[in-house]
C-alpha cells in the first residue's frame, strides 16, 4: 500500500490478519489481509512468497501431533543446533510441540527422542515426512494384516501386495502400462525417484528401486 512493493518484515511480524478479499488468475493467486488492531491493508502473494505467512488455524490444527509417539523412517532431519542427523529406521521419537520458522520452512513439528535430542519433521497431509505414527502403524496392521501393515507404514512396497497396498505405501503412479499375457495382465507403474512396480493381475510380481 502507499506505493511500497515490498512490506518490511518488522512491519508485519507478529500481528494477527483476517482474509478479505482473494483474486486468482490461472495458478496465481493475490490476498488482501487487514491486521486487526491497526486496520491496514496489505496484499499478499502466496506463490511469490509462500513462507512469509501462516495460517492461524493450520498451526492451530498441528497441534493434534503434540504427545504422539512416532518412529523414524531414516530420513535425514535437523536439530536445534543445526546439525543434519538420520536417526536409524524405527528410532521412537514424541512430538512436543509445533514451530515456526518464517522465510524458511514455515511451521514444523518438534520431535524429541530418547537421548533429549529433538528434531524437525514436517507434515504433509495427515502424515508426516520424516516419520510413522504409532497410531498409523497399527491402523495399517489392523487393514492389511502385520506383516503387509507394517511395511505399508514404512513406505515400503513388497511381492505380493495389491494395488491398493502399493498406492497406500507410494502413492499414485505417474505412469501406467500393461502388457496382455497368457497367464493374464502384467502391468509396469512407474513412480518418482526411480522406483517401479511390476504387478501381474493385480499383484505385485516384482519391486524395482534404482
């Protein structure tokens, strides 16, 4: 507002701002906010500075993490002191609470393992990147049997699981083909990182990971 482009951080940081109006064009999208104490109007852009701001009621939400107990899927993460860590597979972490980090990875979650060192882990959805819930662990043993469970929960796809197994653990394909044979349809999805599933009438045959 006032012909300022860019609204010095000190201006905006800690004040509290309801939606007033959106506009959207293609994938683009503007925000004008009002601050709620003072009433001055700013427009925001999400995709040109998505981490500058965060919903109330998104922190809010995550805060349904706090006292759950996760374990490690073997993903690199972060400490408090900045050091790069990949706790093994299966370590136990309890998440403690939710933090914000502005103009970086916005909001994230707290998760502190036996030793006293707490992380960063982020969530995606109703996931979380770095880690397995217990609560989903056993939700996946209780659908798909112990052993198919279990694997599911650590994004792992294995010989036998259906395909309903497979999307669960990775995710949809991003490619699809199949071959007519006599023993039936052999089919080739193809997923992200170089990943590939062979499944023959509707089972996986064959697990590929380059």
């Amino acid at each position: 507002m006032d012909g300022v482009s860019v609204t010095p951080a000190k201006s905006v940081v800690g004040k509290y701002y309801e939606v007033l109006k959106v506009w959207t064009k293609g994938t683009g999208c503007c925000i004008l906010l009002r601050e709620k104490e003072s009433g001055n109007e700013i427009y925001y852009n999400p995709y040109r500075y998505p981490l500058c701001m965060t919903c109330l009621g998104f922190y809010e939400k995550l805060k349904r993490y706090v006292g759950q107990t996760f374990l490690s899927l073997a993903k690199r993460v972060e400490t408090e002191d900045g050091e790069i860590i990949t706790p093994p597979e299966g370590t136990e972490y309890r998440c403690v609470d939710i933090g914000l980090k502005m103009n970086s990875d916005g909001v994230f979650l707290i998760m502190e393992g036996a030793d006293g060192v707490k992380v960063e882990a982020f969530p995606i959805g109703d996931e979380v990147y770095e880690f397995v819930s217990t609560k989903r662990i056993s939700l996946l043993k209780k659908q798909y049997g112990d052993n198919f469970g279990k694997q599911i929960a650590f994004r792992k796809v294995d010989t036998g699981m259906t395909k309903e197994m497979v999307v669960v653990a990775w995710g949809e394909p991003y490619r699809k083909s199949e071959i007519k044979k006599e023993n039936g349809t052999l089919e080739t999805w193809s997923f992200s990182d170089n990943r590939y599933v062979e499944l023959l009438n509707g089972k996986v045959l064959n697990v590929r990971v380059y």
